[in-house]
DNA sequence: CAGTATCCGATGCGATACTG
DNA sequence: CAGTATCGCATCGGATACTG
C-alpha cells in the first residue's frame, strides 16, 4: 500500500516528503547545490541510483525542475517555488533537531570531508578582506576508519569558496590546526570557539587581523545558536 | 544501512522522523489522542503492528511516554516536551501541505468517519449554547466502496464532543444534509461554507440560532484558512 | 480491549555494469 | 562526467493468530 488515505495536507506533504534521504536532498538544493554530483557531496552515503529516483520523484511532484546543461553533458536541478518556500519546515525541523535529536557525539561518524563541506557555504565575505585568501586546515586525532584525509585547503575569492583536498599551490594565509573532534563540536554550537582554543582541540597561525576576526567571518552551522533545553528531569 | 551518518540537526530529526507514518502519529498526539484505539481511529490504514511499533521507537526517542491505565488493560500514550515542541515542524508542513500538496480530490479516498473524527476535534464551544447540543449528518453521494456509513451525531456537550455511528437516543437539535464531497471541499477550505449551501451541496435543519452560528462553531481544518499560492505559469 | 509474536510477500535500495 | 538498467538481497510492514 502506498500513501495514507488522508486528505491532510500534513499526510498529503508526507507522501513526498517523509521518504529516506528526500529531506536532506531538499536541504542540499536549498543549500544552493545544482549538479548531480554537487548534491552527492552533500549526502556522501546516498546511492547514485537512490539520488536519481528522488530526484525524479520531486520533479514530478513539482518542487524540483530540472533541465540540460547549456554547454557539457549533465543537468542542473533547480528547487522550485514550492521547495523555496519548504525552508521553513526544514528551519523549524533542524531547530527541534539541534535541541532534540543530537545524540552524544560519536567520532566513528564524523565525515570531515562533509564537515568541510558544509563550512565552504558559510563563510561571511563581508567580514574578509577583498582579496583572495587561502586557510590550511591541519587535522588530528581522527578515527582511523576516517578516509585518508588530514589536510585540505579552503580558497575564499570574489564572494565564493571552494574546498581543495590537494594542495592548490597558493599561497596560505592563515593555518587551522585542529583536533577533528573539537572542529565538529564548534561547528555544531556544542562548544565555544573560544573554549575550544583554550582547551587547545584548536589552534590558528596567521596574520593578527585574520587570526581575530576568524570567529566572525567563519559562521558556525545554520543552527549552532539555537538554545538547547534547560535541563529538566 | 541506518542514518545517514551525518551530524546535522535535520538529518538527526529525521532519523526518527522521516519514517512512514511517525509524522501523522506525532500529529494525533498532539491533537490529544491519548489511547492506541484512539490513535488508530486517526490513522485507519495503519496497521496495529506498526503503530505499536513506531510508539515504541518514539518512546525510545523520548519523544513519547507511556503508562499503564490507572484503571482498565491498556496504556496512555503522552507526548513530551519534545514532541510539544514538533507542533512547530508539523504546523510548518501542513501549510505547504496545503499550500502545494493538495492534489485533486479523489472522492474514492474519502474516509467519512475519518472526516467526522477530525470535525469532533474543532469545535468552538464557546460560540455554543451550554446545553449539550447533538447534530445529525445524513451524508449522500458518496463512493460505493466507501464503508457503510451514511449517518453520524455530533454530541457536544460540556466542552468534549462525541462521534457516534448509531443513533445515541438523544433528541437531535441539527440536522446536516450533505454531499460527502462537498462537505470535504468545505473542511479542507476548498471551498467555503456559503458557496456549498448556495451549491445545494450543504443543508441545514433545526433552530434559526443554532443554524446562522453554525459556521463559526464548526471551525475547520487547521489549515483551511492557508492561503494557496498565486496560480502562477 | 489492547496489544504482541510470527510469518511471509512486497519494495526499497545498494552494487555492479553499462551508455552517451 | 553524469547518469540509467538490471539484479538480488535485506528490511519493512500487513495478515493472522495469539495472550492477559
């Protein structure tokens, strides 16, 4: 059986929504992802074959379009109207999320090439200087089953970013040594930057400007500053 | 494969969230159901497995507790503070529910006792004279393979509201005649109240008071007051 | 009534291989 | 690169039967 036989409206959004992987796909296209392999980097455990599917199903449900490139092979996938405005139901579900569902850490689950991924698209231009710059990220103290991967460069320029696994040859601004760990814990609101450079899981070197304003060019995940419950028992 | 082996809130959400049926439970909770009969009652298709299933895993999520009945087998079924706070996420997609996932309306699919369970959930019983009032719907036209169910009361009475299928005895103040669509068309805010009676769709019988204040103490859906977008090409 | 245990069929989904 | 077709297994979930 398919469907919930319910005229309401929460049921009828259920029948495309509440499937495996079709909220985070919706997150991904919202997040500014166009490209069959640009919404994969966001969803490193989804199947190529899975991706396509929903990616047909939300089309046919209207909430994504999609058509060929202009030039090269490929399509490029739009969110629609009607996906603009399911923001707000994924806003208010990732806010219940950061107070409800954040389970204790567990390091065996952190993807820092994902991680990274997700910093690329919230970086504060307004807060840099013009020209390009370029910070190293050193990490430590990954689990071992982590894909081989201790350094990466970020590459801030012109309003966008980009993230190199291998070493792009400029020249590097401002070097973040990290403790894997730690990195995830600021990213997600779980811990202060401030506190975890003390803790010493973080640690910039750099010019005096960069090093300072870091914390505020740097934003944190879309729901780190969301208040977590008093703790009630 | 479990999860999706990411530490964003939403994908966390919806590990627990974005199960077949979780959603629509989560809603009858917080509509008030209480009882596993009760819940079912909102959700005829599920099956008792599932439903007793999907509490245990909300129960495991903190999201549901259950007790023992004082009284009586059973158990009572509460959301907690967790789940209070879902109201949000689900308020959230039933409005884009309404707004952009109302297909056209399947009269097979309409569920007449589902109907008469949501409508005794949203009546304005301040607008209502104190005594206990009964209503009689006498529905016609619907789909053959609909269950056997052509008449229902309303009793509304100290604040709380039953649905039963057989004559409860009482004196009946109201009768509604109606369309099963057309009175679906109205719940769901397809239409208005006025347009179905002018349609012929809709009649009511009984007490010149009871009659004009009908339509402010049958409040609708929760969303039926949802602006749909534009119709735009 | 208020569920739970068992069984088994449907389908969801990943792996692999293939295509323009 | 950017996907799609096929296959086979794993799990999901409904039906049935059972229990206090």
């Amino acid at each position: 059986m398919k469907g919930y036989g319910q005229f309401c409206p929460i049921a009828m959004a259920c029948e495309t929504f509440a499937e495996r992987w079709t909220p985070l796909i919706l997150r991904e296209l919202l997040a500014g992802g166009r490209r069959f392999n640009e919404l994969r980097q966001g969803l490193p455990l989804i199947s190529r074959t899975l991706l396509g599917q929903r990616l047909r199903e939300l089309e046919a449900a209207g909430i994504v379009q999609s058509r060929p490139l202009a030039r090269g092979r490929g399509r490029e996938y739009r969110p629609t109207q009607a996906a603009e405005e399911f923001r707000e139901v994924l806003d208010r579900l990732g806010e219940w999320g950061q107070r409800w569902a954040t389970t204790q850490f567990d390091p065996d689950n952190l993807d820092l090439p994902l991680l990274m991924w997700n910093v690329r698209r919230r970086i504060d231009f307004a807060r840099l200087p013009a020209r390009r710059i370029v910070v190293r990220f050193d990490f430590r103290a990954f689990p071992a089953r982590c894909r081989p991967f201790r350094t990466c460069w970020l590459i801030l320029e012109g309003g966008g970013s980009d993230v190199c696994l291998k070493d792009p040859g400029h020249e590097v601004d401002l070097v973040v040594s990290a403790d894997a760990e730690a990195m995830a814990r600021v990213w997600t609101g779980a811990i202060s930057f401030g506190q975890a450079v003390r803790d010493g899981g973080l640690r910039l070197d750099g010019p005096r400007d960069l090093v300072r304003a870091f914390p505020s060019w740097l934003l944190l995940s879309h729901f780190a500053h969301v208040q977590r419950p008093a703790r009630v028992v």
